[in-house]
C-alpha cells in the first residue's frame, strides 16, 4: 500500500514538472469575424488559384483545438463591443454599451490585470483606436464605450508595458495632455515601426502609433509602406514584452478593423482584414514554436458583424475571384470620387472600374456634366461595391452585429482545455485558471 501510494506521489509530481502553465500568452481577438469571414478568406484565396475549397489554409485555422463561442451580451442577445469585450476580458457579462464594469457599475478587472499582478509583461494592441471598446475593456472601467476621453486615462491607471495601435480617440488638446501625462509616466511614444526600432532598446514602456497621427491604422487593401501593419505592431509587442524579463508576458492584439469593413458591406476589403490578421498571428505562431512548452495562443472574435453568407443565388454558386479587381475599400472610392468634383459621368465610370472592375457605364451618358458632392460619391460607391459582392455572389444580412456563434482556435500550452461550446466569459475565466494567475499573484505581492 505504501508503494502504490509512493507511485502516486511521483506521478502528481511528474505532472506538476512536465505539465506547465503557459508564460507566453497571446489572445487574438477579430472584431466581427464569424465563421464565413474565416472561411470566405480561404475560398477566396482558392478560387484565385483556380481551386474550389481551401487550398492555402489561414495559418490559425490549423491549430488543433477549436471551439464555437456565444457572444450575447447581460443586456441583449445581439451584443455590442463593449459587451462582448468586457466578457471577454473579465468574464463576466455586462449590459451594451459598458466597459469593464458589471450591470450595477461596479468595476471588473481583466485577465491583463490578472497577468500584471502575476508579474507578467502586458500588451494591448489594436488596429482601430487604442481608447476604443474592446481594448479599452482589458484596462478601463466606465459607463459609456462613448466616454474616450475617459477611457482613454485608464492606460495610465493600468500601466500596462506596452500600447500600440491607432491613436487615443479625443480631441488634439485632450491627446496632447494624455501624450504628456504618458511621458511623465515613463512611457516613450514611437511613431511608425522604424521609430520604434531605434528607441525600444532604451524605453521602459512603450506606446507605438502611426507616424502621423491618426485614430485608425489605415485597412490593409489602402495602405502605403508607411502604414504600420499588425504584423508588425505584434512583431515589436513580442521584442518588447519579451525584453521585460518578467515572468513571461500576456498580450491582446486585435483585428478591430474587420468589423469596420463588414459594418460597411465590403466584403473585398473584410477579407484583406482577416489575411492581415493571420499575418499577426503568424508572428505568434513563429514565436510559439521556439517556446512550444511556454505558450498559449488563443484566437477568437467579440461577435460577428454583418450577416455575411457566402452565396446568395439560385444556382448555388460563388465567384469570389471577382473581388480581386477592387482595389481600395468603400471608403477611399468615397474619397477618390469627391475629389473628382466637376467633371462627367464618363470620368466617373472609368473611376470605379479602376478600382472595382465593375462597369456604370450605362447609368447615364458618358459626356454628361456632373458635380461630385458627398452624398453623390456615397451614392456611387455605395452602388459599386453592391454590385460586386453580388457578381461574387455573397449576401449580407445587414450592416450590423448578429448573435450568431463565432469562432475559436487555440494552440500550445494547455489549448486542449478550449473545445466544444464555450461562452466568451469561459475564454478569460480558462486562462487564469491555466496559467494559476491567483497563484502567481499571491507570490508577486
């Protein structure tokens, strides 16, 4: 009997030495992406090759546990970003519209919190405004997702090591004095990537924006080589964290514009979001395989935004090659028509051929006079873009969020535990568990 129990010990042992908690944590997060904008990417990669299916899979679609997730919100069964990014940074639900407070007000912390006060380095990362509702929930605590200005202070409050994305959504004069503040903090404020390079080695922590100020990084079918990519805001959370010498690090990074271009029926553009967003991923996952034992890698969405089918008619068919020939998002052809101002209906259909292959020709007489207001070149656009996704045969049910489940994909130490149906809230609630956050907390203090 003392024998078998002798084994016993050795075994729990064993365990506790081989089977690890993840140092390395990384939680990716599309906003707005379900199951068809993943899928859609890689049947439109396909079809570009001239192949039905999924002949170049997105590099996080083969990790080997996944998992459907609910995203309905305290409030509604169609959740906002708020919500949905307070449940899944704290893992617990609140009304719509809140951030990092439960339905009576009170304040709930986040699993980033959690791995600071474990001793982890901690990034947030974004392509949309850095203050905006899902990153805000995993540092802030207000009311309103309205509130930016507001929000926007909790960086500081939260300290966290490194920011990094679009601008603090405010006023100049608001920026300017939150900038300062960071300063004064013992934050170093790198502009564009090549900034960040030559100041990361003597900074303490880091806030990394676009060169130029701007609340958004522009979507991954307009930018120029001056644009930061999150490939490569990751790349520099990942040199930067790691850096630290802490107890490993923990580090959110974001897909936000996703849900902007499906806001916006813009299926061509959506889908250059979801290649951007594996192309972060895969710098994690290139991080992952010289640190297999060490880390997590966790990959979902705060809901799904758009209704997006993939097909829409009779003949049960996709021609989703046909979106290769747009070549700005809706919002630039909105920009690129205005500028346009007096000109001809001629001039205007050779512009949105060139940038959606989609032909207008006959909707008035090529030489006829007209002057491009704002609500002309929406119009136009608006019309453009219609006709192409419907050439590709893709429906939208509407341009806003849906209840529908959304995916989840997870790789390396621990991964196993996320399967099946889990709700958002089981996402931040399952990493602290993994990764013994109350633990490490209780020795850190």
């Amino acid at each position: 009997m003392k024998r078998i129990f002798g084994v016993f010990v050795l075994l729990l042992v064993a365990t506790s030495v081989f089977c690890g908690n993840p140092k390395y944590i990384f939680y990716f997060i599309g906003d707005g992406m379900g199951p068809s904008h993943v899928l859609g990417t890689e049947m439109y990669l396909g079809e570009l090759q001239g192949v039905i299916g999924r002949p170049q899979k997105l590099c996080f679609t083969q990790f080997p546990h996944s998992a459907f997730v609910t995203t309905y919100s305290a409030s509604n069964g169609v959740t906002d970003s708020a919500a949905s990014g307070t449940a899944l940074a704290t893992g617990t639900k609140t009304k719509n519209g809140r951030i990092g407070v439960d339905t009576e007000g009170n304040d709930i912390y986040s699993v980033a919190w959690a791995a600071k006060e474990a001793g982890m380095a901690v990034g947030i990362a974004t392509t949309v405004c850095i203050n905006h509702a899902t990153p805000g929930a995993f540092y802030a605590h207000n009311i309103s997702r309205n509130n930016y200005h507001e929000i926007a202070q909790w960086m500081l409050t939260a300290d966290y090591d490194f920011y990094a994305g679009g601008d603090a959504k405010c006023n100049d004069a608001q920026r300017k004095e939150l900038y300062d503040k960071a300063r004064d903090n013992g934050y170093t404020i790198a502009r564009g990537y090549s900034d960040y390079q030559a100041k990361a080695d003597e900074a303490k922590k880091m806030m990394l924006y676009q060169k130029e100020v701007a609340e958004v990084i522009p979507y991954t079918i307009d930018r120029t080589s001056d644009d930061l990519t999150l490939a490569q805001i990751t790349e520099a959370g990942i040199d930067f964290l790691y850096n630290k010498k802490k107890e490993g690090f923990f580090m959110m990074v974001e897909g936000g514009k996703i849900d902007y271009a499906s806001h916006s029926d813009d299926v061509a553009t959506v889908f250059h979001e979801v290649l951007d967003f594996n192309a972060a991923i895969e710098v994690a996952y290139e991080f992952y395989k010289k640190h297999k034992e060490e880390t997590l890698i966790i990959v979902t969405a705060d809901h799904e935004t758009g209704g997006l089918v993939l097909g829409y008619k009779g003949d049960y068919s996709l021609n989703l090659k046909e979106l290769q020939h747009q070549k700005v998002s809706i919002d630039v052809l909105k920009e690129i028509l205005h500028a346009q101002g007096e000109t001809t209906w001629g001039e205007i259909a050779k512009t949105v051929k060139e940038n959606t292959g989609m032909d207008i020709r006959d909707s008035h007489p090529a030489d006829e006079a007209v002057t491009i207001t704002h609500e002309l070149a929406n119009k136009v656009a608006w019309e453009a873009i219609y006709d192409l996704y419907r050439k590709a045969a893709i429906s939208w049910a509407s341009g806003n969020h849906s209840g529908t489940f959304v995916p989840l994909f997870a790789i390396g130490e621990e991964a196993d535990e996320f399967h099946g149906v889990m709700d958002n809230t089981d996402i931040p609630k399952t990493i602290s568990r993994i990764a013994n956050f109350d633990k490490k907390k209780s020795k850190n203090r």
